[in-house]
C-alpha cells in the first residue's frame, strides 16, 4: 500500500521555518487547511464583536489557533488580562474560509499569526486567500448526498453509483492504528471487525479528534492517505486476518461493505 503519514502542524512550522521554500510552504498550508475549523478571539458583548489584534512592529496581526483548547488557554491566561471586557473563543470553519479572509483584509488585517508560541508561523492573508481559493473547491459533499439518496430510496441511485463515486476519488484517508503505525484503525463496528475509511482528510482527522485517540489530536495527526486501488492489496491481508468489513465515513452519513465482497467486486 503507498501511504503517506501527515506531518504534524508544529513539525510542518518548524520546517517552513528552517527552509522557507515554495514546497515547505505549499506543505504547511495543506496542512493549516485540512483541518476542519480555525479559532480566534472576539472580544465585547455585542453581536458585532472585534476579533483581538496583536501589533508587531506596528502591523496589526490577527491571532489564529488550530484547535479550540489552545485558544481557549490563550483568551484566558493572559489575553483576558489585556482587556477589559469579554473575550469569547469563535470557531470559523474552513469551509467559509476565503469570504471571512476577504473581510479581514477588508478591516485593515496584512498578516495571521497561527498558534501564538513558541511554535508559531505568520502569514500574509493575502497568501492565505490565495490558498483558500484552491482549497475552496475540495468538496466531497457529493457522497454524503449519494448515501442519503441511497438510504432513502432514490430510483435514480443504486449502489454501484455509489461505489464508482468513491472508487473515483483521488485519495481515500484511515487513521494510523497508535501501535501498529502501518496498519489502519480497526474498531468493533456492527458486531465485526471493520476497518475505518474516510473520503477525505478533514473527516478522518475529525472523527480521531472526537473519539479522543491517542496521538491524533488537531496538531498531531497521523492520517493515512493511500489511492483506492492500491488500498485493495491491503484491504484483502486485512480480510485474510479477520477483519470482516470497511465502514467509510463512520457516522450519519457513513456506509459499510464487506471486506471480501469489496475486494471481489474492485478486482
């Protein structure tokens, strides 16, 4: 199976820092990107509250945070001693990302400092405007609306439409097992061993974040990224091991195949 194991945001900082190329910055923005949500601070009650605005060398700098318990420490630790009103964590998504980055720029913003520390990286918003141009169009919403089509009944949907979408897919995502880092996750799904499947990153770097696993947090990932007909080499050993099926997507749109059926049909 060809993988590829992500890199961690502060690893994927810390080497843009040490070699500010085109190809470690293209990285890092995979990466800020692929995460499901962005944090900032908006300090007041009104409805119209300011995002807080760090100066550096007299250019005002939003604050980003990559995962929510981050910012939340630093609104209450010492951004709230800065201030005298309210300081609320904001969650933006990442799929609205390029309307909210023009309304920044817009309100006089040049530059987004992510995760304010000592691992911490400062963009210019044009560059991520840029960025959430290409990113914009990385949508996979079309399965989540196949599967709904299928359970519900659709005439114009069967099940090979589905398949063939997901088989089309460039890249399909698993979560690293944390002892055995080249295997997938294999959880006990509908009474069965099943292996987890995702069709794209942002939704399996999500599910690890929710169920608490350990070393897959929002900054230390360890997702899987492999081809779909390559992965069916690997799904026939995990089925010649005992694992009965694939679960894709696991929750309200999830969908589940047999591990032998699967393989049989993609030979």
């Amino acid at each position: 199976m060809v993988q590829q194991v992500h890199q961690t945001l502060n690893q994927l900082i810390q080497t843009h820092q040490v070699m500010p190329t085109a190809s470690s910055r293209e990285a890092l923005f995979v990466g800020l990107f692929e995460l499901k949500q962005w944090h900032i601070i908006l300090l007041g009650d009104a409805e119209d509250r300011l995002p807080y605005i760090e100066y550096e060398e007299g250019e005002p700098v939003l604050l980003v945070f990559t995962d929510a318990e981050r910012a939340t420490s630093a609104a209450h630790v010492w951004i709230e001693d800065r201030t005298e009103t309210r300081v609320k964590v904001e969650s933006l998504s990442v799929e609205s990302l390029l309307s909210i980055l023009r309304d920044f720029r817009i309100g006089g913003i040049d530059f987004l400092r992510f995760d304010h520390g000592p691992c911490s990286v400062r963009v210019s918003i044009a560059d991520a405007i840029a960025a959430a141009r290409v990113y914009d169009v990385m949508s996979y919403e079309g399965i989540d609306e196949l599967v709904d089509a299928a359970v519900h009944g659709a005439e114009s949907v069967i099940e090979e439409d589905l398949w063939d979408a997901v088989c089309e897919l460039p890249s399909w995502y698993l979560v690293a097992d944390v002892s055995e880092s080249d295997d997938p996750l294999v959880w006990i799904l509908h009474d069965e061993p099943c292996v987890l499947v995702f069709t794209d990153s942002n939704r399996a770097r999500a599910y690890a974040v929710e169920h608490g696993l350990e070393g897959c947090t929002t900054d230390v990932g360890r997702l899987i990224e492999v081809d779909p007909e390559r992965a069916m080499d690997h799904f026939r050993d995990l089925a010649r091991r005992g694992v009965a099926g694939a679960v894709f997507n696991d929750g309200p749109y999830g969908f589940y195949a047999p591990l032998d059926r699967f393989c049989n049909k993609a030979a």
